[in-house]
C-alpha cells in the first residue's frame, strides 16, 4: 500500500524536529544539552557564595537540578568546591556523614546503574558535595580533576520520578590561564521510569531513523521549492 503524502511529510517532520530540538528523546532515554562550564576563579581572592547553575531538565518550566561552584578563603584554608542538588528528586549520595551531617556524592563510573545500589539521599538544608579540597586534602568520593558521572532522581511533568546521569568535572585553580571550575559533558535521564546507566547513548537504529526522517524533510522542502519556481 502506498503511503499518503501527508503522512510522509509529518513522519519526515517529526524525525526532523527531534534531531533540532535541545533536548532530544530517543526511546526511553532523553538526553539534555549540558549548560556552559563554570569558569573557576583563585581562592585566595575569591568569594563563598556559589556560581549556581540551574537545569530544567524536561523543559516544562521547573527547574530540576542545581549545580554550584564555589572557591574561596576562610581564615588561613583555602577552600575549592562544587555542590549538586536534586530539586525535585535526590542525589545518588552518601550521607550524613561527620559532625555537620554533610552529603557527599558518589561517583559513578560509566555504565553504572542509576538507581542501582546507590543510597539516595540529601540535605534538605546543605546541597550535595561533589569534589571538596582544603589546602589540598580531598573530602568525598570525588578529586579535583576527576571526571565522572552523578546519580540523580527528578519529578517529570506527571509527578513520577525519572533516573537520569550528570558527566562532570571539577578542576582546581591553577593561574589566571587555567583557572579550573566545572565542565559538563553529558546529561541524561530515562522518561519510562526505569534504571539508567551512566553515559547511556542512543541505539543505532533509533539514530539512522531519525536521520531518515530528516532526509524526509529535506526531500519535501526541496521539491516545494522546486513547485514553486515552475
């Protein structure tokens, strides 16, 4: 049976607005476009109230996650830090933990499962570390300079918790010329409610169709064009 133009056409549309958009569904697994690096600044000059980032992961207006940065002085400590919170969800985090009740976030390696048997937790009052250095003494799981992947949960649109996987970096100040701060490289999070691994990627399959309902788009658009010189 041959297929209606008009079905052709919306089939091309939709592969095309999927491959456009900033946030991108494949399957169950949506993955977000990371927010701009944080850019690091020297502690001994610096100021302890943090650089927020905020991320509306599902794009419907609610913020869903926070990021902080902070590098600073405190009497003779130089202190370098970076924070992550769930705002509608928790952290994959360990906590609390000494005289503060302070949470520190695990860190995931890639193909970890997230929820898996991570504990998550976190301060309803203090955000969740991620690499914390005093004079040069690391706290937590993670170290400045590592890489690697946060566990989190987050309430979608509906009200139910989705999994999802931040990829970061916390870097230390060195110069003016290499300032550290936090890199991001991948977001993602699973829209069914079931597990996610950490740097979890699109199937094949589910790109090349994509592609092809590009491709779809671009044939119809070029034929339009052509129709209407004639």
């Amino acid at each position: 049976m041959t297929t209606p133009k008009s079905l052709r056409k919306a089939t091309g549309l939709a592969g095309a607005a999927a491959l456009a958009g900033a946030t991108q569904a494949y399957s169950a697994v949506v993955v977000v476009n990371p927010p701009a690096n944080i850019t690091g600044h020297d502690p001994a000059t610096g100021s302890s109230t943090p650089t927020r980032v905020f991320i509306d992961l599902d794009g419907n207006g609610t913020n869903d996650l926070e990021i902080a940065y902070r590098s600073f002085a405190s009497g003779t400590y130089l202190i370098q830090q970076s924070f992550v919170f769930a705002l509608t969800g928790q952290t994959a985090a360990a906590g609390p933990i000494g005289p503060y009740a302070q949470y520190y976030a695990y860190k995931l390696g890639s193909g970890a499962t997230i929820p898996g048997t991570s504990q998550f937790a976190q301060s309803a009052t203090y955000l969740t570390q991620v690499a914390t250095n005093v004079n040069g003494t690391e706290y937590g799981f993670w170290h400045l300079g590592d890489r690697g992947f946060l566990g989190f949960s987050f309430k979608n649109a509906g009200g139910t918790l989705d999994y999802g996987y931040l990829e970061m970096e916390t870097d230390p100040y060195v110069s003016a010329a290499s300032p550290g701060g936090i890199k991001f490289f991948s977001i993602a999070y699973d829209n069914s409610g079931a597990p996610i691994s950490a740097g979890a990627v699109p199937e094949p399959s589910t790109l090349a169709a994509l592609a092809f309902g590009a491709a779809g788009l671009a044939a119809a658009a070029f034929r339009r064009r052509k129709q209407a010189a004639a």
